[in-house]
C-alpha cells in the first residue's frame, strides 16, 4: 500500500572526485550539464545476491515494543524499522534484507518507481510498506513555522512510516558534486544554478554552495546534514512505541577529512556534512536513550543500477567473484570498495544480531569469498 503525499529522498551514493582548484570548477560545470543514459537493468529484474549468512523467512514473531516504555534494547523479530530513502540503490537493498526478520517502512520518493522490486513483500506479515514523503519541503515548511512561533512537530507525511518506529536506518544521500542528483526533481538539470551561485559569488566555490544550499536543492549540507537531523526531530516527536536503534549509512573520509584524497572529495563539503549528520544522529540517540551505529562503506559497487548519478552506477561496475570477502574495522581506517549487496547484508547482521551498538566503524570487500553467517557476526562482534 502507498502513503502519500510525495518525497523527495535522494539515495545513498559514494563520491566522485576532481583535482585542481581550476579543474574543480571545470568540472562543477561539466558535472551539473551532464546527461546520463538510464541504467541498464529494471528494479523488477535485479535480484539479491545469495550469501551464506542469508537468513531463511521468518515465520512468527512479534513487535516487542510497549507504548511508554523506556527506550533502549535489543531489536526483536516482528519489529518496525523505518528505511529512510528506500527507493535508493542501497536502500531498496537494506528495505528488501530487513523484510526478512522485520516489518518495514520504507521512505521513498515516488512509490510508484520502486514497487515492482518489492513485488511478494508488501503488507501482511513481515513485509515492505511504502510511504512518500517530502524531505526537503516538509524541512522548509518547518522552519517557516518556527519562524511564526509554533513548536517543532512531525510532519504528517511521516508520521505513517515513523509512528510505529522501532528503529530508523538512513538510506539518503547525494553526490558529492553538482549533478541531477542535486535538482528537486532528481530530473532537470542543474548547471543554470551552478553557473548563477559561481557568478554571484566571484567564483568562490563554497559561497556559491552555501547559495545552493539555500536555494534548496539536494545539496549535501541539506540531505547528508540537515535532514538527517530532521528525521530523528521527527521520529522522536512521532514514535509512540519503544525507540531500540539508529543506523545511518555514511562514508569513509569523513574522519579523515584533512587526509589526500579526501580534501578533493569534499570540495564541495560531502564528508563535512556527512560528519555533521552523524553528530545530529549521535546527539540524537543520546537524548532518546536508544543506540545508535554509523556504517561507513567505501565507494559502492554492484547493482541494482537503476539511480544512475554515482560513479559506480554510472559503469556498472561489479566486483569480480574473487572479491566477495568482508572486512570491518572500527572508526574509519579503511581503504576500498563496497558491494551494495554487502553494505545491505551487514546493516541487517548489525539489527538481527544486535551488534555494533553506539560505535562507528568502517566495511569494504576484500580478496576472498563470501564469508559465512558465523565469521560475519564474529567480526561485527569484534569492534
């Protein structure tokens, strides 16, 4: 079933990068102009990657949560878990995964782009149910009460999906300089705006995303930032049942900011937001007094293909079998690519099996093959 009005969530996504300052804002131009081709496989045809550690359905259970109770404690089968920006290419993932062990609400932009992927899931049982929501105008529309006085509420938009709301995992994200991605519709293009905030602002490239960032677009400081913080404002002003957990999806870097590569990569204030969300989330959880885990996967690789603004959707570039090995390692230390089917599988090992509580840590597949249930849980109870 579909819950409108409608969204716009913007899906998790690993940055590109430039190189001279000169380049930059070459390439700020020529990224924003670019039209890209639509991705080569529908949602309806890609199908999870089957892994050892991959659960059987669940065929009982039941929500654990108690209005009014304190917050806090482990995820049971047949608890809520709202996905934020379930209509993303790593979201769906984490919505499909989590549908096996729990009830589902997932946020997404337009319901009707993403519903054939979870075809057998919706409703009943423990399944997918589908709500859009408008992230970024409903952020407006609360600031602009504020403005008037009024108190901090949750949108009705949300209330759907995070009412019932045992535990929050954040999907969203852009990229990490100007494409369609950071439009309002995802569609148009952007290089008009760009072009305007360089000249408004003598070509400084963080005045002029700060302009962005005002005008309302899906910049990083908006959706890596500001909404994350939205959310949990929201959801703790919705829930009315137990809060357990937050897991936010971010990137590696964002610890390593002054660090090359990562200067390049946050040109444009990526991981600065990024790290800013987490904080928001953090703080968040601290105050609720339920837990919290940031997953900070490398560059993302693997279908499905179908949002097509992120390097490794743009050339579809799978991992070869050879390198199906998981490695995790708390902070953020670690170097490589992640497969979206992993990121997926390994946010769901950390609810099922109630690992990582209240740290960071980073994942990236390695040389090896896919490790069992059994190693997978051993590493994430490691950290």
């Amino acid at each position: 079933s579909v819950h409108r009005p409608r969204t716009l969530v913007a899906p998790l996504p690993y940055p590109t990068m430039g190189s001279h300052r000169r380049l930059l804002l070459a390439a700020l131009v020529s990224l924003s102009s670019r039209t890209i081709a639509p991705g080569a496989s529908a949602f309806g045809d890609f199908k999870l990657p089957k892994f050892p550690w991959q659960n059987p359905p669940n065929d009982g259970g039941g929500a654990s949560s108690v209005v009014g109770s304190a917050n806090g404690g482990a995820l049971q089968p047949g608890d809520t878990v709202a996905v934020i920006g379930a209509s993303g290419n790593v979201g769906k993932l984490v919505a499909l995964r989590l549908s096996d062990t729990y009830r589902v609400n997932g946020v997404v932009r337009d319901a009707s782009s993403v519903s054939s992927f979870f075809e057998g899931r919706e409703d009943g049982g423990y399944g997918v149910r589908l709500f859009e929501a408008n992230l970024l105008d409903e952020m407006t529309a609360a600031a602009e009460g504020r403005d008037g006085g009024s108190a901090f509420a949750c949108p009705e938009s949300l209330v759907g999906p995070l009412r019932d709301a045992n535990a929050v995992v954040i999907c969203t994200g852009t990229t990490a300089f100007p494409t369609k991605a950071w439009t309002k519709s995802g569609e148009d293009g952007v290089a008009g705006d760009v072009l305007k905030a360089l000249f408004d602002n003598s070509f400084d490239v963080k005045a002029a995303i700060s302009s962005l960032d005002d005008s309302g677009l899906n910049t990083p400081e908006n959706v890596d930032n500001r909404s994350n913080d939205f959310v949990m404002k929201a959801w703790d002003d919705a829930c009315g049942v137990r809060q357990k957990r937050v897991v936010m999806l971010s990137s590696i870097g964002v610890q390593r900011r002054a660090q090359m590569p990562f200067p390049i990569l946050n040109a444009c204030g990526v991981l600065d937001a990024k790290a800013a969300g987490e904080k928001a989330v953090t703080d968040a959880a601290t105050r609720g007094g339920y837990s919290h885990t940031i997953v900070r996967p490398g560059q993302l690789f693997g279908g499905p293909y179908d949002n097509n603004y992120y390097l490794g959707t743009l050339f579809q570039l799978d991992k070869d079998a050879e390198t199906r090995d998981v490695q995790v390692g708390r902070g953020d230390e670690l170097l490589g690519d992640t497969l979206r089917s992993t990121l997926a599988e390994v946010t769901a090992q950390c609810c099922e099996g109630d690992l990582a509580r209240d740290m960071d840590f980073a994942v990236v597949n390695v040389k090896g093959d896919s490790p069992t249930a059994e190693d997978v849980r051993e590493r994430l109870g490691a950290l």
